[in-house]
C-alpha cells in the first residue's frame, strides 16, 4: 500500500482530480480538440467509439500518441460487446451479439468471442474493455429494453454466470482488463437510460436471488478488476435513496449503492466506474457538473463523461472546486486513487502492430459466425 501511495501523494489537486476522469475524444487522432482535453485534464482513462475507429493504423496511433501524452498509464478503453454494440465494425468483420454467442449453450463459443475482442483491441492498442454485461433477462422479461436482451447472454441466470465467466477469464488472459455492467443489474428495466431515468421494481430478495448474483459469483472468484454502476433507480429496494428534491436518485448516483451495496455489504475492492453521465436520465436531471460530484461523492472512482468536450471540462471543473472548497474531501479523492494506480499496475503495453493480424482475426470472425 505503501508503494501505492507514493505514485500519487504528491500530486495536486488538479492532478488528482484528472486521475478520477474516462473521457471521450472528438474525433479519430489526437487533434486540437483532443490536445485541449487531455492537457486539461490529464485523464486516468480515455475511451474511444466508433466515430474515434476509422482505420487500424489512426486508431493505433491515437492510442500511442495518448500514451505518451498523459503522464501515468491511461486505461484505454472501449465498449466492444459485439451485435448492436460493435465498435470495431469499420477495421474488422462486425462480430455477432452474445445472445446469437450463447444461443446454442456452447461455452466455447463465449471464449472465442473474447478470445479474438482481445486480440484486435491489443493490437489496436487499448488496454481494457467495458465488457461483458451480466445483467440477467429471461422469458418474463421479453418485453423489457430489446436492445439490453440482445446484449446479454443466453436466457437463464445460469447463463449469464457461466458464459460470463468464461469470456472475462479469456478476455483478462489475453492482456486485455474487463469491466462487468450495469451494477447493480439493469435487466429488468422498461425503458433505455440513454434517453430518461429508468425504473426497475425488485426488492432486496429478488435483486440477490437473481440480477445481483453474478456479481456476487463473480466477486468470489476474485477475478473481477472493474465494474460499470448503472443509472437506474430501484423503488422497493430499502437502499433506494432520493434526492433533495424528492426525486428518485439513480443508483450511480447513490452513496447507498455505491458505498453501502457495493463496497460495504458485498466487499468489492476493484474500480467502480460511472456509466457516461450524459446519458438523458441523468443529466437532465442534475446537470453534468452537479452530477458529476453526486458521482463522486457516491463512492464511484471514475467519472465517464464521453460526448461533448465542454461537458467533459464542465464536469471537471465542478469536481476540482468541490476538492478546492472542501465540498469533497482530498481524502475522499485518495481512496480512489489508491484503487485506480492498484489496477493500473495490471496494464500492459500494447503489442506490435500488425495490420495483417488484425485481417487474419477478421477471418476468425467469419469462421465464428459460420459456426453458430
């Protein structure tokens, strides 16, 4: 612990504040926008979408251009699920939704999805995924979010715990760290979180006997480095908090979630991230700034803000006052830094580029497909 520290404690404020923030990026290289947030900001964690994924070799040297303009380790990150969440589909062969993975309850085949995310993403030179999703869907919840069914795997608790084990363990072996979502389960929502605050109707024994039982699984095999707190609210849970308002607080904004559920009753010691806090059902709420120190004050070690480059210094700045003026805690700041340069010691440096594996990974894919 005593090692840890030393690679913070002498860091400003403002540095420490940075260390806490995975942003997003306005284009596909490391231009004026790009230089502008990351001086700004020094983020500990950068990632990337489809509109920053255009061509292999660019994206290759966005990332190694990140790497040697932040001054410790980024986590280099991306959402590569596959199916509708694909952000590779412009450099390799799009790759199939982990329900088509699942569906003929061949574990091998989770593996092999992972097995070759891992291999493209290294080359490409990220470090981590935001992957897999363990929230649990079933026949009951059919009519639930279509887009959160097909992101899911196969259709039973089981399922879900045994085929996301299998694609993290392949994933983290191959060098490449990943991130469970959406803490603390988002499958039975009604309605998407990009666009308004979703509700999920379970109490304190449903939500352990089934959506929060991967996690607790998967926090036994102690295996688990990351994971992704989701912006939905839960009513008949006795953890389920309200705002100043009255309004119901999304539970990645909930200190109760975040602290009470997730560090203090299932003893988590990874990274917890924010979902991106632009989504409409929490920042039409708050506010980006407001939100962001609603986030942190939570318990929460990363802030995503991954869209707009004035929201991103906007959030920043609110944090960094709140720091300044004694709102929120140095020491709070610490906890989270202590975890956050624990997990970076897990990074690896990319591999060699190779454009002709990444072809060769393509064909991979086809042959996956094929086979399902």
């Amino acid at each position: 612990m005593v090692e840890i520290e030393e690679k913070y404690k002498n860091l400003s404020l403002k540095e420490k504040v940075g260390q806490m923030y995975f942003i997003g990026l306005p284009g596909d290289s490391y231009d004026d926008g790009a230089r502008r947030l990351i001086e700004e900001i020094a983020p500990g964690g950068v990632c990337l979408f489809a509109r920053n994924i255009k061509k292999a070799d660019r994206t290759r040297e966005l990332l190694d251009t990140l790497r040697s303009e932040i001054p410790f380790e980024p986590f280099l990150s991306l959402d590569q699920e596959g199916g509708l969440v694909d952000r590779l589909r412009r450099i390799v062969t799009p790759m199939p939704s982990v329900q088509e993975i699942s569906a003929d309850g061949n574990v091998e085949n989770a593996k092999m999805l992972a097995e070759i995310t891992a291999h493209v993403v290294r080359i490409l030179g990220f470090n981590m995924n935001f992957a897999p999703v363990i929230d649990v869907t079933d026949e009951a919840r059919q009519n639930f979010v279509m887009n959160t069914q097909c992101r899911t795997f196969g259709c039973t608790l089981e399922d879900v715990v045994e085929f996301t084990t299998a694609y993290l363990d392949t994933l983290q072996n191959a060098g490449c760290l990943g991130c469970l979502k959406h803490f603390p389960g988002i499958g039975a929502v009604e309605f998407d979180p990009h666009n308004e605050l979703p509700t999920v109707n379970l109490d304190r024994d449903q939500l352990f006997s089934f959506d929060l039982k991967p996690y607790v699984e998967h926090f036994a095999r102690g295996n688990v480095h990351a994971i992704m707190t989701g912006h939905t609210t839960f009513p008949p849970f006795d953890l389920q908090e309200r705002d100043s308002s009255g309004k119901l607080l999304p539970s990645s904004l909930s200190k109760n979630i975040v602290t009470g559920l997730l560090r203090d009753e299932l003893h988590f010691r990874g990274l917890a991230l924010t979902d991106d806090l632009e989504m409409g059902a929490v920042v039409e709420n708050y506010g980006i700034g407001e939100a962001s120190k609603m986030a942190v004050d939570a318990g929460n070690d990363f802030v995503l803000v991954c869209n707009d480059p004035e929201a991103i210094i906007e959030s920043f700045n609110a944090v960094y006052k709140a720091v300044v003026n004694g709102e929120i805690s140095e020491e709070r700041i610490d906890h989270s830094l202590e975890r956050i340069f624990k997990v970076r010691d897990l990074l690896s440096p990319p591999p060699e580029f190779e454009e002709q594996k990444i072809s060769s990974l393509s064909d991979q894919i086809d042959d996956l497909k094929r086979s399902l």
